[in-house]
C-alpha cells in the first residue's frame, strides 16, 4: 500500500513513486526484461521504464486528506 498526502502530488512525489516502482520492477522481473530486450533489441532501460509505469497501476493508494 502507498500512503499519499492529497495536497502534495507534485513532480518530485511522481518520481519517487516511478523510481520505487523501477526497483520493484527490476527486483521481480529484471532477468526476464534483460533477456527479452536482447531478443527484440530493445533498450533495457526504457523497457524498464515503461513496465514501472504500468507497475504503479497494480498498487493500493491510499490518500491522507
């Protein structure tokens, strides 16, 4: 679950959230994208990239008003 404060969703929070998500992205599935943009030659980082953002939907907000 990610805690939010309602009044503070600035860019530096929205970072945080990608770069957190980044992390948990990497650490679950980092072999697999590796393998996977080799094979298709793709950027590793910007698939990386890509999956984190999708990677925020699948977690739990909650938002402190």
């Amino acid at each position: 679950m990610v805690y939010l404060n309602y009044t503070n969703l600035d860019d530096e929070t929205q970072e945080r959230l990608v770069s957190v998500s980044k992390k948990d992205v990497e650490h679950k599935f980092g072999n697999e994208l590796k393998r996977y943009a080799k094979e298709h030659h793709l950027e590793y980082y910007t698939l990386l990239e890509e999956e984190a953002i999708r990677n925020l939907y699948s977690y739990e907000y909650v938002f402190n008003i």
